[in-house]
C-alpha cells in the first residue's frame, strides 16, 4: 500500500491505497464522491474527466498514486452556497444533459476548456469536447451550454470590473 | 480494466530514476503522464512489476533555447508544448503535432518523451520528430547520448532505448518562420492518423506508413531535384510498407500518403 | 396560460449536474451491504465446442469466493428463442454456455470476488479448453457448420412468404432498378454500460436492481428464467445511463447474479466494462436489403419489392422479431399500387441483435428512400421532385396500407416542401451546379429522405395500447406521480409534472415522479417505441382528471354545495361555488381526512404514425474520399408538443445516432468472427467534432388517439437522418459516375466507389 494525500474539493485527503487504484475509483470507492463515471476502457469517452490542479484530465487514466500532492476538483465540488456554478447553469438552461451519465466529465471538461479558452468559437468547443461522448444528446444543446456559459462568464467578469 | 498489481516508487530525481532501473532492469517501467503506458496496463497488454513514477520531476519539464536548438524537456505535457510561445515560433511545427495528440484532457497529461519512448508508428511527436530532424537525449548508467530520429525508431513500438536509460530532453533544430505543412487523416477527431505527414525545409516524414514513421525519401529527392509539390508527392508511398486494418486497406494508404503529402508541402494544415 | 406547449426546465437536473445521476453502479443500499463482485468469463472464439473448463487456479486466487460455471446452472431453463413458434425452438441460449460457445462475449463462467479488483485478476486464471468450429458469418451463411446442430440449418425463420412474391410485379413498368444494401450492424453503446445488484431476503424474496426500460417487463422475465413466481421478485430500476431499446426485459447475466446471490445467500454485484458491452450487450441493425423498384419514366413509382434478411446473431432475441416491423412500414409514407415485402431471418456466430433506436422501422426508411434515390437516378430527376410526386396525399382520417399498418393522421408533402424550404434547398442545388462545373475537390451532396414511422403500437397480442398513471394529492401541498412508463433520459419527472400540474394547479417542482419499481407499481409498459408520451402522459392527464372529480365531491361536502355548482380554479387549485370565490375549498385541504388519489389506465385506439423529412447536406473530399456533414434540417411531426426543449433533445439525439450509423459507424468482425470493434478507441463512436449544430422545422399535426395530441418522437430522428446522410454522400459524388454507396459511408469507402466509377482523382 501507498501512503497518499491530495485536496479534493476543498477537503485534505489521506489514505492508504494500492498503486493500480485509479482516480477515478479513488473518488468513487474511497470518497463516495460517484458523480464522475467510468464509461469506457481505452481513455476514450471522458465520462470520468475531473479537474487535476485546474486541468481536465480523464481520471480513469491517472493512478490515485499520482495525483498525491495535487488538487483534485469533481462536479460535487462545482457549484458553492446551493448555487450552480455558471457552466452547470447553463447545461441546465439549455437542456445540455438527458440521461446525465456523460454529464459530470462533460461539465468538467467544459469547465476546463474555458478556462484556457474564455471565448471559444463553436468549432473550439465541438474540438474542446473531442474527449467526451454523449449518445443522448447528438452534442447539439452541450454545445449550445458551452457557449451561453462563456458568454455569461464574461457578463460576469464585465459586472465585476465595472462595478 | 484495471492493471494488474505492481509496485510504485516515485523517483526522486533523474539520478535515483536510473538507479531504480538498473535495479529492476525488465520488471520496470518509467511512469510520466501514463497516457501511453497506463492505456496498456490496463488492457493488460503491458505488466510491469514495478512503476518508477519520473512525473514529479521538473528537472525534466521545460523548454529553452541552446544555440541554434530548441530544448524540451521530456516530461513535458502536450499541452503545454502546444501552448509554448517559444516551440509556436521557432518549431511550429512541433506545437502544432502536440495540439493534435487525443484530445484536450490526454495533452493535459501525456508528455513528449511517453510518446516518442512508445514509439507508435501512428502517433504525432514521432513523425514531428523525425520531419523535424530532431534528436533525443538518452542518460544511462555510462552517462549520456545523443541519438538523432532517423536512429531512433527502430520498430513497430520499439526505440533505440536501452532499458536501463532515461531520456531526458529532445532537440528540434530552430527554424523560425520557415513554412511547413501537417496532414492528420482521421475518421474521428481523436483518433490515430490512419495516414499522417509532416514536412519543413525539404523533410517530409509519414506516420502509419510502416512499423515507425518514415521519411518520404523519394518525394524528398524530386523535391530537391526541383519537383513542384504535386509532383513530388506522386512519390511518396515508395519505399513504404502501409499496413491493412478496419480503417484502410495498403492502396488506399497509399493513396492518402501521396494527397496528404502534396497537401502538407503545399503548408495546409489538417 | 397554459404550460403545456412551454420550454419547462427540467427538474431533475440539478441533482444530475452536481452529485451525479445514482446508477446501478452508484447504488449505496444497506441492503447491499458485504456485496461480492461477479465477473464474466467470455468466450474468445467465436464458435467452439466446450471440452471443459478448469477453475481450479481461478478458485485460489486472492479474493475468490467462487466460480460457477454452465453445470452449475443446470436447473435453470436456457433462454427460449423470441417469437418462438415462428422462430426455430432449437435455438436457445444457455444462462452460461455450456458445450457450445456462439459468438464471442459468449459467457461461459462466473467469478465471484471479495473486491472488484480481484475479478480481472481471477478472471484469467480460469482455463476453457475449446475445440473451434467453422465461424458462420455473412447474410447467406451455409448449413456446412451449423450453430445449433438440433436445428439442422442456420436458418432461424421468415416472415412472410418469398414462394408468394409475384415474378410479373414488375410488369408495366417502364424502368426497373434493382440494388442489394446493407444496413449495418451497430452498437447502441449506452454510455452506461449494463449491470445490476441482487440480494434475496429472509422472505425468499428477490430484489434486484436493474438498468432498464421496463421493471415489469424485466421482472416477469427474470421469474420465468429464475423458475420462481413473479411475486418473490422485485425489480428497482436506478437511474438509467441511456438505453436506446438495448436494456429491455432480462439478459443471461442479470439471471446469473440473482442466481449467485441466492447460492451464496449474499448480496452480488456486476458492472460490465465497455469491451463487454460492444460484445455482449445486443447489437442493432444487420439487415441486408434487395430492393428493386419499377415505374414510369415521367416519374411514378409503380411497385417495389423489399427482400429482407436479418442476421439475428447467435441467439435469436428481439432481432430475429424486428423484421416484423420492417415488413410492416415498407411503403413508408408513398402511395405505391404494388409492394411486397418478406424476410429471413438467419443466425450467425456474432452477438445477439436486439432493438436499436427505431427497431425495424429504419430499416424500412432507409431501403425504402435508397430505392427512391436509385429511381429517381435512373429516370433522371430531380430525387425531392420524385417524393413529391409519390408522397400520399394529406389525410386527417385514418388510411390503412397494404401491409396493414393503420396511419392516423399525415401531410407528408407539406412535411417535405416545409424541410426543403429550410434548407434553402433550390440554392444548394445552384451551388451544387457550380461546384460540379468547375470541377471542385470538394463536391456537395444534398441528401433527401422522407419518413413515417409506426410508435407505441402496443404489445401486440390484441390489447390497445395503453398506460396506467397514479396521481396523488398531499395535504402539505405536493403531489406524487407513479408511472408505468420507465424514463432514462427523456424527462418523464418534469413533462408528467407539466401534464398534472396543468390540470391541477400544483406547481411543477412539488411534483415528484416514480417509476420502475415493480413492489410500487406492479403494472407498466416501460419507455421504448416512442409510447410513453402518448399513452404514459395520456394516462397522467386522465389520472388527474378523475382526480379532480373526485376531489368535486368532497369539496361538495366540505361547501356544502352541489358538485355541479362548483368550480375548479387552476391559479389556485382550489374548488369554489360559482360566482363566489370566497367560498372556496384548497385541493390540498380536501386530502386532509383521507388519501386523494386516483389510478386510470388510458387506452389508445392505436399505434399513431409521426412522419417528417431529413434533408442532409455534406462536402465530400473527392480526393480522400472524406465526407464532412454540414448540415441536418429535419422536419418531424409527432403532433402536438408537451415541452419543445424535451421534444428538440429527443430529435437531436436520433438525429446524431441516424447520421453516425450514415458514414461513420459500423460493427466490423474479420473472417473468424473475432471482433474487430470491441473498444470505443476502435467504434467509431461519434464525437462532438463531426457534427454539426442541426436545423430543426416546426410541424404539428396532431392526433385524434389521445387528448394530448401527441405521438411519439423518440426514434424519428434516427429514422430520416440515416437515409438522408447516405443519400447526400452518394449524391455528391453521382456525376461521377457512382450510383450507391453502403453505409458507413466511410472515405474508404468513397474512394474505392470513385476508383470503381473510372474517376481518377
């Protein structure tokens, strides 16, 4: 067993873990934290993606081992005061989501790409979101979330500033 | 998919990476981003006893300038090789083969020297590499080597590497400004290439044309000769040994290796 | 205002996008509490006799604490074919194989672990000694190694009669086109893979939990299988990761781990990875069609002929029945004086065919409009301008087809006129025309493809399709639905809490929906074949209405009023004596001494016909052969629309399953039957990257079977979209010589039809 510590959502961590346990699991198993889901065994559907240190990563594909000494953030830790953090707003807004299975990597991958990308065109997102699939939605209003969720980023820091 | 159990120790330094890999020698592999190993590891494809995690060091991370070559550090991400004021002018080139690794999440882990240490045939930073004749930075128990890409990749998953050695940083030639051309044929945007082809200053290398990628040698040669770009791709499957799968058949990589080519000296990117 | 009609958000959303849907998976029960792990031994060959399975190495592995094997399941009876008595009774399919593998993912044994890491670990330690047989593959497959040796032939049944087709049917015709399609065998890949969690109780009871599109369908499924009566099994149905008519009623493993947790009186769980489910879980699609389609030079189409042959897979499932529906909808939306249409229907060494999203009925869409596409090639017209010509005229009464299909209500042309309009379709041919002309590397093709489709058409067995719906009123002001309908993913809390609010003025967010637990509601038909809306909804507004009846009569008695005098104020919901709202009694006040509730069962006269066109635009790369699709404008009329934003998602998802099985998807097996798609870094299941945004049309046409108005739209975008893509690529390149190209329409594909048509590029 490994000794690990990492911050997940805020919450210092420390555990005891067998090397092979991936993130994912970790978050899972370990933490109860079950909103990222595993959907595929090739690092292909992104249904698992979460935040290391502020980057989308698919949490399928990082051992628990290696993200000792790092932050992780999932969708459980999104949103603060019972409010939903401005990209999950959107996706509901927009009917981003159906049977939600894709939905927490997709939110996460979202809140990433945004991050890099503040003002992405809508080719970028559909590029942004390679990594993620979706069967229910054919893409179509996630894009449309992505995009509103920019734009209401950006009302919100133009509210902050000029306030 | 989940990988059979093993030991991890994470390295330290570049030093006490290699002392641990003298010490396990077969039983270990190096861990940076894992998104070339761990894919296997968990397909079982791949069973290493034993995981010598080297991503912790920033000793290997980094790019910088020496002389007329560009120095990366080989654990660092695709991502931010993609992002790389410096790589993005003095090899685009490059930059623009780690944005095309996956998908944002896998560039937000995988580094250069996972990728090119695997040494798919298919995959971007090798054919880069070798379009931009680059060359790798080895260390080992005897000290260090330079060995330059047309060396390097040697098979169908298989470098030059010795197990007991480390790579450490990877140096492009600087050729800022010069055109250059990129051609990723895919069905599905994070896909492998089924075909790929990379060219700068009369180097044209081909990815998924052979067990590793290849250059372009007779479509070179015309080129020098003074062939324009149609003409000399007409020229670039010879000497090629395209393998069959569901994505293609040997003529029609064929086929794409001479559009894409002419496409790629005609600088598009793709 | 009525809400009904409006853009509701949904009210399960919050939940989903912060701690997550709670699938199977997810499911923490202290019921589950010690649960062991089990793990499917597959099969790797594809046909193959079992000599024996050794799991003596497998049992000392860490963390074992058993393996099963076929022998173990003895008692239990092996799956029966569907529609047996049609369908070869041989043909059955054991819990566990026991001496004959028949597909790879054929599970041949059990591991049972402490942890689930253990499983991988153990899984390959279990030794199977096979003995390969010939793998049987292909849409004629010989009887030289037969599948099911009792059976005598690889043949599993037909439908219809081929020795009744007619040889002159054809007669009179001026030109005649004959053409053999495929429509490809492809992987519904929910993003939930399938699983579920079993543990019996002290009261010999069963209760599982189970993804699926139907507790009570699963439940009397998993009783039969199980040899025990349907009241010792309860079915709890979690939040379901999609579905797409692959997770109807009980597959093998389900039984299995039911049957595990009662032999080791423990509770049992299973996850499958996702190579399992593109192996193991039933595949869609896999018909080949011949179609051949005559009429007159100016443009009629006088008779057509659909020759069917649907590779069922190993097992005959819901595939070997779904030509059934095929047969049924072979004319689609034309008026054509002579068809005919047969089936059959064969098994081969692959993975089991079930229902994918449309079930048979793409299938009929997308021969039907290839056929029209080739007619329209071969006389030289423009292909719009044949559907308009052919299309049925506008009817508002029923209009029963040849094949016995009752359509209820239909304007196809307006359907037709109002898509092409939308997609600006006389300046994409301009544009077309230019491209071609010049001689472009980049050719567009505009791909038409017009479609009725038959939804909840019931269980077919003489009963009208219907529902029942539970509505209840609460004091504290909420209310609670319970629904035999079986949402995962389309919005059954919210559209349900639209219909009863509308009727009893409770506000949406206080009405909670259930559904899929078979102790809680013991009588449902699930959600698939777009019935849920139509019948499941239907059957929330009655179910409110006779509530509000009902209520009538208490509010009577508590206003001492007659019940005729009072009336019912939705802004309020409350009951008042006309003319004096003072006098007025709260809904909620009138559940206070006893339970308000009611429970109805809506019945539907019939399946009802939703019907639209797809107009596909795409760039073909006539150099590689690559096809970029830029647009999608579809017009799909399921009549009147309960909440257009639920109503759009349902039409985007079937439009990107449609066009991804077009040109991108396909299940590939080589020449042993190994399969060579098993990993989604292999299936090309489409991303967000290759499509484009899509162009929806509005089109209400509603029907008279149900007071909503409302047909089903669940598979419709999975219908037109196919046809449509297939028809643009083939259209873009069709000066140059290529007249069909078979889906996926890959640039391989492409490339090798331009090689074959002597164009040069």
């Amino acid at each position: 067993m490994t000794h690990i510590e990492m911050t997940v959502n805020g919450d210092k961590r420390s555990d005891e873990v067998e090397p092979r346990l991936l993130l994912v699991h970790y978050l899972r198993e370990v933490l109860g934290l079950r909103a990222a889901n595993v959907g595929c065994d090739t690092t292909s559907c992104g249904a698992c993606t979460v935040l290391l240190d502020g980057e989308s990563v698919k949490s399928c594909t990082v051992l628990a081992v290696q993200a000792s000494g790092h932050e992780v953030t999932t969708t459980e830790g999104l949103s603060g005061d019972g409010e939903l953090h401005p990209v999950q707003a959107a996706f509901r807004q927009n009917h981003g989501l159906q049977c939600g299975f894709c939905t927490p990597g997709m939110v996460m991958a979202a809140v990433g790409l945004l991050a890099e990308n503040p003002h992405p065109t809508e080719a970028e997102v559909r590029e942004g979101l390679e990594g993620n699939f979706c069967r229910c939605t054919g893409y179509h209003n996630i894009i449309r979330a992505v995009l509103a969720a920019a734009d209401t980023e950006q009302g919100q820091a133009n509210a902050e500033v000029s306030a | 998919m989940i990988p059979a159990q093993f030991d991890y120790v994470a390295a330290e330094s570049a030093t006490h990476a290699l002392g641990l890999l003298a010490q396990h020698g077969d039983d270990a592999k190096l861990l940076a981003g894992g998104h070339s190993l761990l894919p296997m590891m968990k397909l079982r494809l791949a069973q290493p006893e034993v995981l010598i995690d080297i991503g912790g060091l920033t000793e290997l991370a980094g790019v910088s300038v020496d002389g007329e070559a560009l120095v990366i550090g080989a654990t660092t991400r695709h991502a931010d090789l993609a992002a790389s004021d410096l790589v993005r002018a003095e090899a685009p080139l490059l930059a623009y083969a780690a944005s095309q690794v996956g998908d944002p999440q896998i560039r937000h882990r995988g580094t250069i020297g996972g990728s090119l240490s695997h040494a798919d045939p298919a995959a971007d930073l090798p054919m880069a590499l070798v379009a931009l004749g680059g060359s790798v930075e080895l260390l080992g128990p005897g000290g260090s080597r330079t060995v330059s890409a047309d060396d390097f990749f040697l098979g169908f998953f298989e470098t030059a590497m010795q197990p007991d050695e480390l790579l450490t940083a990877i140096r492009i030639p600087r050729r800022p400004g010069v055109p250059w051309g990129y051609q990723k044929f895919v069905r599905r945007a994070n896909d492998w290439a089924i075909v790929g082809v990379a060219a700068v200053d009369g180097r044209i290398a081909l990815a998924n044309m052979g067990p590793k990628p290849l250059r372009a040698t007779a479509a070179e040669e015309a080129l020098a000769a003074g062939a324009s770009a149609a003409e000399a791709a007409q020229h670039a499957a010879e000497g090629t040994s395209p393998g069959e799968d569901i994505h293609a058949d040997r003529e029609y990589r064929r086929h794409l290796a001479k559009v894409l080519t002419r496409r790629a000296l005609e600088h598009e990117t793709a | 205002m009525s809400i009904l009609g409006t853009r509701v958000l949904r009210t399960e959303d919050p939940k989903f996008l912060t701690t997550g849907g709670v699938y199977t998976e997810d499911v923490v029960d202290e019921r589950l509490a010690g649960a062991c792990h089990v793990f499917f031994v597959r099969s790797p060959i594809a046909h193959a006799r079992i000599n024996s399975v050794d799991v003596s190495a497998a049992l000392e592995a860490p963390g074992v604490v058993a393996v099963y094997t076929g022998a173990d399941l003895a008692d239990l009876a092996p799956i029966p074919p569907s529609a047996a008595g049609l369908i070869s009774t041989e043909m059955v399919q054991r819990l566990l194989a026991t001496d004959k593998v028949r597909f790879v993912g054929d599970a041949v044994a059990a591991v049972v672990t402490e942890h689930p890491y253990q499983g991988e670990d153990a899984m390959e330690l279990v030794a199977v000694d096979y003995d390969p047989l010939p793998a049987v593959l292909g849409y004629d497959p010989s009887d030289d190694s037969l599948l099911f040796e009792a059976a005598g032939t690889n043949v599993a049944g037909y439908w219809g009669d081929a020795s009744q087709l007619n040889p002159d049917l054809f007669d009179g015709c001026e030109v005649v086109v004959s053409e053999t399609i495929i429509n490809q065998r492809v992987a519904p890949a929910p993003m939930e893979t399938r699983g579920s969690a079993a543990v019996w109780g002290d009261d010999g009871r069963l209760t599982t939990w189970i993804p699926n599109q139907g507790a009570q369908g699963t439940k009397a499924e998993m009783a039969k299988l199980l040899g025990i009566d349907e009241s010792l099994v309860r079915v709890i149905t979690p939040d379901v990761g999609g579905a797409f008519g692959a997770k109807f009623g009980a597959d093998p493993e389900h039984v299995v781990v039911a049957w595990i947790a009662r032999h080791l009186g423990r509770p049992a769980r299973w996850t499958e990875t996702r190579y399992e489910n593109l192996i193991a879980m039933t595949h869609g699609r896999a018909q080949q069609h011949t179609v051949t389609i005559g009429g007159s030079r100016d443009g009629d189409v006088q008779a057509y002929r659909l020759e069917i042959v649907q590779d069922a897979g190993a097992y005959p499932r819901i595939g070997a029945v779904l030509p059934m529906l095929t047969i049924l909808m072979t004319t689609g939306p034309y008026d054509i004086p002579k068809a005919e249409s047969v089936a059959k229907v064969v098994v081969t060494n692959t993975t089991p065919i079930g229902a994918y999203r449309g079930a048979g009925r793409p299938e009929a869409t997308a021969a039907l409009e290839r056929a029209i596409d080739l007619f329209a090639a071969e006389i030289g017209a423009d292909p719009a301008d044949v559907r308009r010509r052919n299309l049925l005229a506008p009817f508002t009464e029923p209009h029963r087809t040849a094949f016995g299909a009752l359509y209820d209500t239909g304007d196809y042309a307006a359907a037709l006129d109002r898509a092409l309009a939308a997609a600006g379709y006389a300046g994409l041919r301009e544009e077309q025309a230019k491209r071609r002309a010049s001689g472009d590397i980049r050719q567009l093709g505009i791909g038409v493809a017009s479609y009725v489709e038959i939804t909840g058409m019931g269980d077919g067995e003489g009963t009208p399709p219907q529902e029942n719906a539970t509505v209840e009123v609460h004091p504290d002001g909420t209310a609670t639905i319970l629904t035999g309908t079986s949402p995962h993913g389309q919005g059954h809390a919210t559209a349900w809490a639209m219909i009863a609010s509308e009727e009893l003025g409770i506000p949406v967010d206080k009405i909670t929906l259930k559904w899929g637990d078979t102790d809680l509601i013991p009588e449902g038909g699930g959600t698939g074949g777009s019935r849920s809306l139509q019948q499941g909804g239907a059957a929330v507004q009655q179910a409110a209405q006779e509530l509000l009846e009902v209520a009538r009569l208490r509010a009577a008695a508590e206003l001492e009023a007659n019940a005729v005098d009072l009336v019912f104020d939705k802004t309020r919901s409350a009951f008042n004596v006309a003319g004096d709202p003072e006098a007025s009694v709260p809904l909620t006040r009138l559940a206070e001494n006893e339970r308000l509730l009611i429970r109805t069962v809506f019945s539907q006269p019939g399946a009802t016909f939703p019907f639209g066109t797809h107009v596909a635009v795409v760039e073909v790369d006539t150099e590689t052969g690559k096809t970029t699709l830029q647009r999608v404008i579809t017009v799909d009329d399921a009549g009147t629309i309960l909440n257009p934003l639920l109503a759009e998602g349902q039409r985007h998802g079937g439009i990107g399953q449609g066009a991804a099985q077009a040109f991108l998807e396909e299940v590939v097996y080589d020449d042993d039957g190994n399969p060579l798609t098993a990993s989604f870094a292999d299936y090309p299941f489409v991303s967000a990257t290759e499509m484009p945004s899509f162009e929806l049309a509005d089109m209400a046409t509603p029907t008279s079977y149900n007071p909503l108005g409302a047909k089903g739209i669940g598979e419709a975008g999975s219908i037109g979209s196919t046809p449509a893509v297939q028809n643009a690529v083939v259209d873009a390149v069709a000066h140059l010589g290529v007249r069909h190209i078979d889906m996926p329409v890959t640039s391989r594909r492409v490339w090798q039809a331009l090689q074959a048509a002597g164009s040069e590029h």
